[in-house]
C-alpha cells in the first residue's frame, strides 16, 4: 500500500520582513551621518574663511572621478536588480561583478588621496597641521573621520556584494519535507514520491512495524536557469545598501570639495 502525504517548505523566508530590516538599518545610517553633517555646518559656518583656504588643499579632479565612480556603480547596482528580475541571472551576475571592481577602483583612489595628505603633514594632530588655524585643523579633523568612515561602509559594501555574488551564483539546495505530525503509515506499507503524471520518482524500504508522524525530508538542486525569489530579495537588499553609499558621497563631495 502506498502512502500519500502533503508536501510542505521546510523553511520559511520573510522577504517582507527582510525588506523592512534593510530600510530600518539604513535609517540608523542616515541619522549617524546626519549628526556628523550637523556638526560640519556648525563648524563650516563659525569657521568659514579656513574651511575655505583648506579645502583648497583637496585634489577637486580625484573627488570628481570618485563621484563619477560611484556614479556609475550605482548605475550598473540597478541594472543587476533589473536583469536578475528578467531572470538573466549571468548579466546580473556580471553587473554586480562591475560594481564591486567600481567599489574597488574607489577606495583605490581615496587611498592614494589619502597618502597624499599625509605626505604633506595634512592629517590630524600632525605637527604641521597644528600650526594651522583652528578652522583648518577642524576641516580636516571632519574631513578624515567623515570620509574615513564613508570608506569603511564602502568597505563593506564591497563585501557585502561579493558575498551576494556569489551565493546568487551558487545552485543551493532546494528542502522539502514530505509529510507531517498527520501522517502515518501501517507495517508493510512504503513511502513514495510521485510526480503530477503518478510516475514514481522515489520509494522507501517496506516499513516494519506502525508508525507514526512520518516526515521524509527531501533536498534537490533547483534548475540551473530558475531565479528565485530569494536571489533578487537578496541583490536588492544589497543595493539599497550601496545607493545608500553612493548617497552619502554626493553630499561628502561639495561640502568638502567645492566650498571653495
């Protein structure tokens, strides 16, 4: 005798859910980043004549290509959402390749940026700096904790769609459980998987005694070409993540580059 059970997700995944934790967390991101622009307009605005003679000490062409950058990241972030929606699962892959190198090309920049100021004794508490004017020492005190810790989120924005990536690009395993505390089977009886035809696909061995609550737990590779949900659930997660990035850039770059 055969047994028929129902069929059932093992695991449930709130997209929902985890939407709105992504939207929650940006939302602490922009209040930290809110007080330190608060701050910076305090200062900008008692401090005017030396936030402007300082920030003629940045390199406006390497801020520019950086905005450019980060620009076009977010660009290519979108496209990868759109084409993983029309299940084009390589060139959204190969779009999220893109803006992690653009990511990278970034911090490559602001590393050298960086080397640069340092080179010349513009960074905080340096011998140099301190013979400045007050302003000016506060200019770039903002300016590295500001863009320092916009570099750390671009950090781990780079991190974050690597991770993506590569579990976009990876065929996980698919789990299933088969049957329930309902289920029971009698002795001599065999568990079957059958398809939407009755074409059997898998059977058990001939159970021995009663049982009882049977559950068959079932894992399968997904087709290869199928785009699930939780594969662009995940890639948009990630891009809100890095527009919110390429955001807070737009507003670093005039305040520090172009006041002059």
């Amino acid at each position: 005798m055969n047994v028929t059970t129902g069929l059932a997700i093992s695991r449930h995944r709130d997209y929902t859910g985890a939407k709105i934790g992504m939207w929650v967390f940006l939302l602490t991101e922009l209040l930290l980043f809110g007080g330190m622009f608060l701050l910076y307009s305090v200062y900008r605005t008692t401090h005017a004549e030396d936030f402007h003679y300082a920030a003629q000490e940045l390199n406006t062409l390497v801020g520019t290509m950086n905005t450019l950058i980060l620009l076009t990241s977010s660009l290519t972030m979108v496209l990868s959402v759109a084409t993983m929606h029309a299940a084009r699962r390589k060139t959204a892959i190969g779009l999220l390749v893109l803006t992690i190198v653009l990511g990278i090309w970034f911090l490559v920049n602001k590393y050298f940026e960086w080397g640069a100021k340092f080179e010349h004794g513009l960074y905080p508490n340096s011998e140099f700096l301190l013979q400045h004017a007050k302003g000016e020492i506060l200019f770039y005190g903002l300016y590295f904790s500001m863009t320092g810790l916009h570099g750390l989120h671009v950090l781990v924005g780079v991190i974050l769609l690597t991770v993506t990536a590569f579990k976009t690009a990876k065929r996980p395993y698919e789990e299933v459980v088969f049957g329930g505390e309902n289920a029971a089977a009698m002795a001599g009886a065999r568990l079957a998987l059958v398809d939407a035809s009755g074409n059997r696909l898998w059977a058990s061995d001939t159970i021995d005694d009663s049982v009882e609550k049977v559950s068959v737990r079932l894992k399968y590779l997904s087709v290869p070409r199928r785009v699930r949900k939780e594969d662009y659930a995940l890639l948009e997660n990630a891009g809100l993540y890095w527009h919110l990035v390429d955001i807070i850039w737009i507003f670093l770059f005039p305040l520090f580059y172009l006041i002059t």
